[in-house]
C-alpha cells in the first residue's frame, strides 16, 4: 500500500480507541456481533472456520494497515467467521458507520480496498479450483505460493524464505499434518523447496507452479 495512503488512513483511525491482543486470542467470535472495525497496526490476524471435525480452515490472513470485518460493516451481512491474533497485535476499533462514511469521502481508500479484496477473491478461487480438482502436492504448493509472497522474506540471491508451521499450512489447506509433512519432504528431495529449523525457502517462485506447461 503506498506511503501517503497507510497515512491518511491512519490518521483517520488516530481518534478512536487502542486494543492490544495477545498471540492466540480471540478477538471476533462466529456468529457475535463485532465491536467495530478494527484496523491493524501491527502483528497478523486469521479470519477462519471450522469443519465438523473442529479443524480450523484459515480463510484469510490480515497483515498492517488492514481493516476489517468490511463485509459485515458495509453489506450488514452476519458475522460467520472467527478472528484470532496470529501474534501479537496492537490495532484501533472504529464504528462501522464512521468508517463507511469515509469510504464515501475518501475514493482513493476505496478503491485500494476494492483491489485489495479482489487480490484476495483470486486467492481464495485458485484456493477453491485446488480444493475441487488438485492433489494434496499441488494444493500444498500453491498455499506455499501465496505465504511466501504475501509474507515471505526475498533474500539476495532472489529466493524467498517464510518461517511456517505444518500446523499453520495444515489450517490454510484443510489437510492433515501428517498429509502436509509427508508433502513437504517429498518436494524438498526433489529440490523445490529447501527446509531448515522450521524454515522453508524456494530458489524463484515459478518452481511451485505445478500446472501443465503449455509445449
């Protein structure tokens, strides 16, 4: 997000009151009503479900600078889904009506919101093509993708690490852990991925496109 726009939504929120959640916490419950919109400073924060089994299904992960539930505050929709600090996070919490009205007034905002939920609609429908037709290897590969891209850090020679959890890509991907570390490894003996103390790095990001070449 550009320096000038992180500002001024900043400033907007400057006003309203500070919260601070510790890693693990519950700050929106399925089915509550939240609080406001809440707008984070720093840390990371999951928007999940669960399947009948209580496995918890990530959905979507905010990162600083976002706000959000936006769906409920600007369609009124119910609240279906949990929120949970990643780590901790320190964020403000605005009325929703106060946020739409600056939505109204600020289309600059609004249309950075709008690219930004259409980044993570094509997340979510390659997340959903995966799910319906791929393997546990190709849905484990482009769930590696999209870390490593949104939070993944680029080292000097052009590869990008991410510190993960088999438990975390287990949640993002709705397989098992062990499905997970038995993928892992398969990739790393085959040199896709290279993994050391809980760290896991790709030389350049096309190695996890799995699809079929086009001759």
């Amino acid at each position: 997000m550009d320096k000038q726009l992180v500002k001024h939504i900043s400033q907007f929120f400057a006003p309203y009151p500070y919260r601070f959640y510790a890693k693990g916490q519950s700050m929106i419950w399925h089915g509550e009503n939240p609080p406001g919109v809440f707008y984070l400073r720093s840390g990371t924060v999951g928007q999940y479900d669960t399947n009948k089994n209580g496995q918890k299904i990530m959905l979507n992960i905010f990162k600083p600078s976002a706000f959000f539930p936006m769906s409920w505050a600007i369609n009124h929709t119910p609240n279906l889904y949990f929120f949970e600090a990643l780590s901790d996070i320190e964020c403000q919490i605005a009325p929703a009506e106060h946020v739409v009205d600056f939505l109204r007034l600020n289309p600059d905002v609004t249309f950075d919101l709008l690219g930004r939920a259409y980044k993570g609609t094509d997340g979510l429908l390659k997340r959903l093509n995966e799910a319906m037709i791929g393997t546990a290897r190709s849905r484990l590969m482009l769930e590696l993708a999209i870390s490593l891209h949104r939070f993944g850090e680029l080292n000097a020679d052009g590869s990008r690490t991410i510190q993960i959890k088999t438990t975390d890509l287990a949640t993002r991907t709705g397989m098992s852990r062990e499905t997970i570390s038995r993928q892992l490894k398969k990739l790393a003996e085959q040199k896709i991925i290279a993994t050391h103390n809980g760290h896991i790095t790709v030389q350049h990001m096309g190695m996890l496109d799995d699809r079929p070449k086009t001759p």
